[in-house]
C-alpha cells in the first residue's frame, strides 16, 4: 500500500477529530441509553480506537460499549 502524503493524514485526523465533537455533540443530548450505546458500539466494532474516544466524549461505559460491539454480527 502506497505511503499517504504527510498533508493527507493530517486532513483525515482533522476530519476524524471534527466528526467525533459533532457525533459526540450530539449523542450527548440523547436520553434514550439503548440510542445512546448503539453508536459508540458500531464505531468501536469498525475502529476500537475511535470507538473508544466517542465513548469517552459521550461519558460511557467502555466495557459497556465492547460488549455490546462484541455482540454485533458483521455481513
């Protein structure tokens, strides 16, 4: 796999960091727990380390969030 130029990672980390302070923005206004875990749960099971970042800015339960994660099925 080609190397990404250094311009380039530091485009997706601010893309990442942006989306993650508006997903988080948002799910903190959720009051349903169920909504709440569902997101921070499909994030964690693509990518654990952004999983676990949204967990934390959502102030959920990590071992919550991976339990959950370790229960979905991928197609």
């Amino acid at each position: 796999m080609p190397s990404v130029p250094p311009v380039v990672a530091r485009a997706g980390a601010v893309y990442r960091a942006e989306m993650l302070t508006a997903l988080s923005g948002d799910l903190n206004h959720v009051t349903n727990d169920a909504n709440k875990y569902a997101m921070p749960s499909y994030f964690y099971k693509a990518d654990a380390d952004y999983g676990s970042r949204l967990a934390r800015a959502t102030h959920a339960d990590l071992s919550r969030v991976k339990s959950l994660a370790d229960k979905l099925v991928e197609n």
